[in-house]
C-alpha cells in the first residue's frame, strides 16, 4: 500500500521541460546568384605569344621599355652600343650620350663590359629626369668624371686628380684590412673557433704580399696593430707615401676612377690598389669582386656569426659594398 501511494506521488510531479534551441539562420548578402554568361569570341589573327616568367630578365626589361615609352616620359626608345675606331658610343635611339661638360661618352675599346652595363642602366630608366639622379646612373656618372678628368689634365689642370689623391692617401692610416684586433685573451677563446685577431691578418697577409712583391717591390706599410699601438696608428713611412702619391699620379683616369671608387666603398686602400692591378694590362686577373667584399668585411662577418644578423641591415650593406665593388672592376678591367 505504502509502495503505491509512493509512486502515485512521482507520478502527479510535473514533468520538466528543457528549452527549446532556436537556430536563427541570418544571409549575409541578399543578391540572387546569377550564373556567368560566356560573351562572344570577337578575336581575330594568330594568336598572341606565350607570355615570359613574371620573373624573367627579359620580361622586366620589355616592361620597362614598354612602360616609358607609352607614358611619353622619356625621348628615346632603345639603347644601343656602337662600336667605333676610338672606343665604344653609347647611343639613345640615335643620339649619342655626352658628359655634363658635353663632351662624347666614348668607352675605351678595352672596357666593353662597362659600355654594355651603362646602356643596361639607360635602358632601365623610366624618365629623362632620372638620368639627373646619380644613384640612378652610377656607372654613367663615373665615365663623365673618367672623361672631364682627362679632358681637363690634357689642358694642364690636374686639381681634380690631386685633390681626390691627397683624400685617398689617408684611406691607408685606417686601412680596413691593415686594423688587427687585439689578442683575445684566453679565458675568452673558444675552443675550435679562430679570433678576430687571426682572421684579419690571414686576410691582410696575400694582398700585402702581392703588392709589396709585384706592385710596389720592398714597400714597407704597416699595419695598425691593436697589442702594440691600440686604435690609433703610427701612419705610414715617410717613402710609403711618397710611392703610393706617384702610383696613383700614374694611373690613367679610368683605372684611377675605380681604384677610387673601390677605396671609398671598402674603406680600404689596399682593397682598391690589388684590384687595379689584378685587372690591369698585366694583371693575373683572378682575385675578383667576391675576394674584395670578403676581406672588407671580416670584422662584420666575425660579429654577426657571434651575435646574429640584423636583417635588412648587414645583408644589405653585404650586397652594396659588392655592387659598388663590381662598378670600381668594371673601371680597372682590362680586357686582353
């Protein structure tokens, strides 16, 4: 009887009721789909060409030419070199460049990678007001100082020449390649690894070879060594930089505008005399571009393996004393 009315009880509870979920469905765009409706084919002739790698040389190029000359902003179409009994020309369409003192850009007949790389920076210009710009015509910029010099020294004026050599003669007080580091001492060497100290003079050591042997034979330059003399050098021998000043009064003014330019971007004299000479008339012509940025930049190497690599910043300024390297060649390289 008790068990009866305790399920009597359960029974008259009311039942629990859980809520309903309501699903609220929301369009996000109302216009009707509409399927696309295939137009006409009106094209008439061959059919067009395949089209090159968006990454292509070539590509870059043809879109380049394309694009200024349609938007009429510069006066010429094409680029050429013309090879004459003096030289190489280069010529816009028809009209042949000159200097700022508007004397002909002849190139030397030796020096044909250069005409070809000023008529690639002039096929690559999009406007006439980019010619103005140097870093837009580096290679051009320097031919016309190459040409003016020579120009002006056939007159008798050599103030250009002497004051640029009294500039490059302090380059070799601070030489990049002649600074050695101190001794690192040895509670900090690592076991394995070579200091900064060994890489420098393993750098400095061939190329003070080659020019103290061939270039400039029983030349003594020292070097800033940081265990006897710290950061501040003694400067050179007086006879030194006697023989540096006529060495570099001798240069022809091509050579001497990329020995400059090789100095000014390695921040090293010696940098700049080796890779004149290797690429002279008697040069053996083998230690490059890649051997000059390489011993530029033992120091910066030696610190980033150490310390890491900043991007956009080392990397970049790797490529640029490269470029600026292969422009200083292009001027001393003689072609046999």
């Amino acid at each position: 009887m008790s068990a009866a009315r305790a399920l009597l009880r359960v029974s008259a509870r009311p039942a629990i009721r859980l809520p309903r979920t309501i699903a609220l469905v929301r369009n996000f765009n109302s216009t009707p789909v509409t399927p696309a409706v295939p137009g006409p084919i009106t094209a008439q002739g061959p059919p067009p060409a395949a089209p090159l790698p968006a990454g292509s040389p070539i590509a870059q190029y043809r879109a380049n030419q394309k694009l200024a000359f349609a938007t009429k902003k510069r006066f010429w179409k094409e680029v050429h070199v013309v090879e004459t009994a003096d030289g190489y020309q280069i010529h816009l369409d028809t009209r042949p460049l000159k200097t700022p003192e508007k004397r002909p850009l002849l190139i030397p007949s030796s020096k044909p990678l250069l005409a070809q790389a000023i008529a690639v920076e002039w096929s690559n210009l999009r406007s006439a007001a980019d010619a103005a710009r140097s870093h837009r015509t580096p290679l051009t910029m320097m031919a016309s100082r190459a040409i003016d010099m020579a120009a002006s020294e056939s007159e008798g004026n050599v103030a250009s020449r002497s004051d640029s050599v009294l500039n490059l003669i302090r380059y070799l007080d601070t030489d990049t390649v002649l600074c050695y580091a101190p001794t690192t001492p040895e509670y900090l060497r690592e076991e394995g690894r070579p200091m900064l100290r060994e890489l420098q003079i393993e750098a400095a050591k061939p190329i003070l070879q080659h020019l103290c042997s061939k270039v400039w034979p029983g030349l003594e330059i020292w070097a800033v060594d940081g265990d006897e003399v710290g950061i501040v050098g003694k400067g050179q021998p007086p006879a030194t930089r006697e023989t540096l000043l006529a060495w570099m009064r001798g240069l022809d003014v091509w050579r001497f505008v990329g020995f400059e330019r090789c100095v000014q971007a390695t921040k090293s004299f010696v940098i700049g005399a080796r890779m004149t000479e290797e690429w002279g008339p008697n040069g053996a012509q083998q230690w490059g571009v890649e051997e000059g940025a390489e011993a530029a930049s033992i120091e910066v190497n030696y610190q980033t393996r150490q310390w890491g690599e900043v991007e956009d910043t080392h990397d970049v300024e790797k490529e640029d004393v490269k470029r600026q390297l292969g422009a200083g060649w292009l001027f001393c390289a003689h072609t046999k």
